[in-house]
DNA sequence: ATAAAGATCATT
DNA sequence: ATGATCTTTATG
C-alpha cells in the first residue's frame, strides 16, 4: 500500500494534479471500517485568480481557512445545506488551491457503503458526484483540515495512469456565478468510466 | 441582526 | 423543473 506523498500535492499547479488524481484511490477508515474506490472526476480550483474558488481574492474566513494549509489536507464544507464536499488541498502553504473529488468508482467494502448511502444494491450512483461520495465515505464537515498522511482519510498510488487522450475536460459544474472563469475547462473525468457523474 | 445564495441530489 | 435544508458571507 502506497500513499501520495507530500510531494505530490505541494506542486505548483492544480490543474496538473486534479489530472493526476485520477486513477488513484481514495481510502477512509472510520466506524473500524475501510471503505474507498477510484477517483474517476475532479475539478481544480485555482484560488486568488479564480473566481469559482471560494479563495478568490485571498478571501480568509473560517470556513477557507483551511484551503492555506499545506497541499495534503483535506477540505471539506457543506453545500446546499446538506452535502458535504471533499477537496484536496494543493501547492504549499499561503497559497490556497484544491481539488474537488467529485467521483469514484467504488472497490473497497462496497456493502459498507451501500448501507450508508442507504442502498440495496449497487448501482452506477452510489458514489457519482461530489455530494454522494463523501456519504458513502463517510466524510463530514468536521474533517476539515485532516492531513491526508493519516489512518482516516488517505489517497492511495495502486500505479493506475490515465494518459492526456482518456481524460475528458470539461467546464466545472455549478459556477455559472464566476462569469469568465466558469468557462475554464477544469473539470476531469475519466473517458467511459461507468462512475463519472452525467456527461455534458 | 438579517438576508441571500450556494463547487447538490433525488424526485416529479 | 422543483424542493429539501442550513452554513457562510456580506451588509446594515
């Protein structure tokens, strides 16, 4: 078992590991059980420059306080008033980008996860979407700020690569808000997965 | 103190 | 298309 290493979220560039995310998995252990499968879309958040991100601006509040840790934790906030959403954080500290999972595709301990998303059975929806992930997982608002070289939450290598020609970029979802950048092609997905939330 | 909007999802 | 649901943020 390998974990991404602290080299590889302090780089320089967002939009380079949202696209390296893919392929990797994303692990949790709580309740004394390991649950995770493959990342399959992220979306990158560039921070100052991006009005998309909520630390456009250099905007420092509480809640994106924690987008200026170091590349390697975990950032999570509520959404809609009820989903949780799960980003990575990227570069190294001051400079506040993340990472956006918004799908995977399950492996590990799917019973598990059924069960808290409150499934019978598995379907292609259990874990497609930034919302449903973090359920299934698991993950809430109060593991903001978790670094990911932890027993909680990690992101495993398994030596999965995605080359340029399998990755679907696309616009981010949601940000129609951000007028110029919302057209910014940062959102990632992983040509004929079966797990991706819905095409555009 | 108040109000508005939001990186969503499941259902109709 | 619409409703559920509540934190965060900006403004007075």
């Amino acid at each position: 078992m390998q974990k991404l290493d602290l080299s590889f979220y302090t780089r320089n560039d967002v939009v380079q590991v949202s696209k390296e995310l893919l392929g990797k998995f994303l692990m949790t252990n709580f309740d004394g059980k390991i649950t995770g499968g493959m990342i399959v879309e992220t979306e990158a958040y560039a921070g100052i420059t991006d009005k998309a991100s909520h630390s456009y601006g250099n905007r420092r509040t509480k809640r994106t306080e924690t987008m200026f840790c170091e590349g390697g934790t975990a950032y999570v906030y509520l959404c809609y008033g009820m989903y949780n959403l799960f980003n990575v954080v990227t570069n190294v500290a001051e400079i506040p980008q993340a990472v956006l999972i918004r799908a995977i595709e399950p492996t590990e301990n799917i019973e598990t996860m059924l069960q808290r998303r409150k499934m019978a059975k598995l379907q292609r929806n259990l874990t497609a979407g930034p919302g449903t992930l973090t359920l299934a997982l698991g993950i809430r608002t109060d593991h903001t700020g978790t670094r990911l070289f932890g027993e909680k939450i990690w992101i495993e290598d398994r030596k999965i690569n995605f080359s340029e020609a399998e990755i679907l970029a696309s616009e981010r979802v949601g940000v129609a808000y951000a007028g110029e950048d919302a057209k910014r092609p940062w959102r990632f997905r992983v040509k004929n997965s079966l797990w991706t939330s819905l095409a555009k």
